[in-house]
C-alpha cells in the first residue's frame, strides 16, 4: 500500500491555479480541507478532490435554482 504525500500550499496553488495567498485564505476560514503540521499547512489530494466535486455540485445548484 503506497500512502499519499501531503501537498504544500505552493503544490495546493498550483494545482488550483490560484494565488498561495488565496490557499492561505481558504484554509485559514475552513473553507479549504486542511490541516497543520509543526505550523505549516498541508493538504490531501484526495480532500482537495472531493472539495472541488463539492464546489461544482454547489456551482451547479445554484445555477439551476436561478433559472
């Protein structure tokens, strides 16, 4: 079983196409699945994953109620 390295906000960043300052924003609210390590944030691809599918459903809804 191979285990899952922890992303760093600058890995985080990238693979959102976001700003590092925007990730620090994110987590800092909760509003990005993450957690602390020694101080540092660090973060799971497949919370990050999940966290998108669930923005999506989100994105969708609302647009489906505005119609």
């Amino acid at each position: 079983m191979q285990t899952e390295s922890a992303m760093t906000v600058r890995d985080v960043a990238g693979y959102l196409n976001v700003d590092e300052k925007t990730v620090y924003r994110l987590a800092k609210r909760g509003e990005l699945p993450g957690f602390k390590v020694a101080g540092s944030w660090r973060f799971k691809r497949a919370d990050l994953d999940a966290w998108i599918d669930q923005q999506k459903q989100v994105a969708q809804n609302s647009s489906e109620g505005g119609q």
